[in-house]
C-alpha cells in the first residue's frame, strides 16, 4: 500500500503569523498521525519562516513513525539534520522568495556537493530521498550521488491546464519512474497533490511514498486535521484497489 506523507509547514506559517505559540505543529503532527499518516514532514528553510528548530527537536521526539525532513543542502542546514537524525531526508532547491519549492533539485550541476551531502547523510543512518523532476539526466545524476530515493516533483501534472497536458505529465512520471526503477533507486512522489488530482495518479504509477501539505491542511482549516488525513487515505486506498482490480 502506498504510504501517506503529511507535511505540516502551513500549520506553523499560520503560528509564524504572530509568532506566537499557536497552533502548534508538534499537536498537528500527532493529529495527523491519528488520522492516519504514515510519514510526518517538515521543511526547516533557511529563512525559519514557517517550521523552528524546536519543532524539529520534539518531532524527532514524538513522531513514532516517520520523520522526513525537507532541507536544502546548506551546511548549517546538513549539520543540524546530522545532530537531530531524522529517519529520511527530501533535499530540496530552496530560493528564499519562492512562495513553496519551484523546480526539483539539479543534481546534474551539483554532483560534487551532492556526493559529499550523501554521504555524510546516509552514514550517520539517515535515508536521502532526492526531489527531482522527472528527467532522465536528473535520475541517473541521482543514482551517480548514492542517493536511495528519489521524490518525482509533480507539480506540472498537478498545474496541468487541460486532460490532455495532464495526461502528458502522467506518461512523464510514468517513464521517470521506470528509469528510476531500473537504476534500482525507490521513487516516492508530491508536490501540488489534491483530493482532486490524486486519483489518476494512484491509478497511472506505484510510488512507494506520496507526499501532500497544502491541499491537506487547507482542508483542515474546515474539518480538522485527523478527519482531513483519513479522507485523504481512504481516496489513495480506494484508487489503489481500483488499479489492481483493473490489472487483474
Ligand atoms: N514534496 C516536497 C519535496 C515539497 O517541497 C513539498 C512542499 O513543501 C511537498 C512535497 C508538498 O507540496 P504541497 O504542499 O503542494 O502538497
């Protein structure tokens, strides 16, 4: 079964707000784990505009799960992922004015950094998870740098002005996909996923990990964050029945 990973930024944005101490996304990640999340995410950005330090501290703390980081690869950044040892780490672009992340990691033209990042990463027992967009060149550079996973950015299946560029962008993580499986890297999949959206993407390929925070905590906003995880699961569950029904 394809687990859930909720990414639980957007309930410190609205904390960070008025810097205050609510609410609080150590109490949302428990909540969502109530509902069903199998994996709790977190971007600590350089700019600590949404997720602190702290959070990360007790998450480490609380989450019996899974606990994903999402980083770039600044050293101040590396160093306190090495010091809080989450189980797995996404290594993200960041650009500081960037609403949410843009493209997916080059890792083409940052190979050398990116060896050394790794490694020092998956030596101290965290697994690397790359987020990249589906190109060839990028998921072979991703194998190259010893990476285990990689996360196919699917924001342009999600932006997708009609069915038929949808479509498109479906047969590009598909082929992704494949490239990534036959390099032996695990693939996992997120960005810019909706109630609406996910359905034709459970159904078109088999990621072992979905990664989702916008639409999910937008929807909690109006029916709290357990009940919006679980309906979210149960979406993902009865799409993913439909696919093996449909290939039997
Ligand atoms: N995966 C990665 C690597 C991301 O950077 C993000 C955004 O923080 C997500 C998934 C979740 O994207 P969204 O908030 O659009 O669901």
């Amino acid at each position: 079964m394809i687990k859930l990973g909720v990414n639980i930024d957007h309930v410190a944005t609205i904390r960070q707000a008025r810097k205050t101490f609510e609410p609080d996304p150590v109490t949302a990640a428990s909540l969502a784990t109530l509902g069903g999340a199998d994996i709790i995410t977190v971007h600590l950005r350089e700019d600590r505009r949404h997720i602190q330090d702290r959070d990360v501290r007790l998450l480490k703390e609380m989450v019996f799960t899974k606990l994903n980081l999402e980083m770039s690869i600044a050293q101040e950044i590396v160093d306190i992922a090495l010091e809080i040892k989450p189980e797995q780490v996404t290594l993200v672009p960041e650009k500081r004015h960037e609403v949410t992340t843009e493209g997916g990691l080059d890792v083409v033209s940052q190979k050398k950094i990116l060896i050394d990042v790794v490694k020092r990463l998956t030596d101290a027992n965290i697994v690397v998870s790359l987020f990249i967009d589906p190109e060839e060149h990028q998921i072979s550079a991703s194998r190259d740098v010893g990476a285990q996973y990689i996360e196919l950015h699917t924001g342009n299946y999600a932006n997708a002005a009609d069915d038929a560029s949808m479509h498109r962008m479906i047969e590009k993580l598909q082929a992704g996909m494949k490239t990534a499986l036959k390099l032996g890297l695990r693939v996992n999949a997120g960005h810019g996923l909706t109630y609406h959206n996910i359905g034709l993407l459970v159904e078109s390929i088999d990621v072992e990990e979905l990664h989702i925070g916008h639409s999910i905590i937008s929807r909690a906003v109006f029916v709290g964050i357990q009940k919006a995880v679980s309906e979210m699961k149960e979406l993902i569950f009865k799409h993913y029945l439909q696919k093996r029904q449909n290939t039997q």
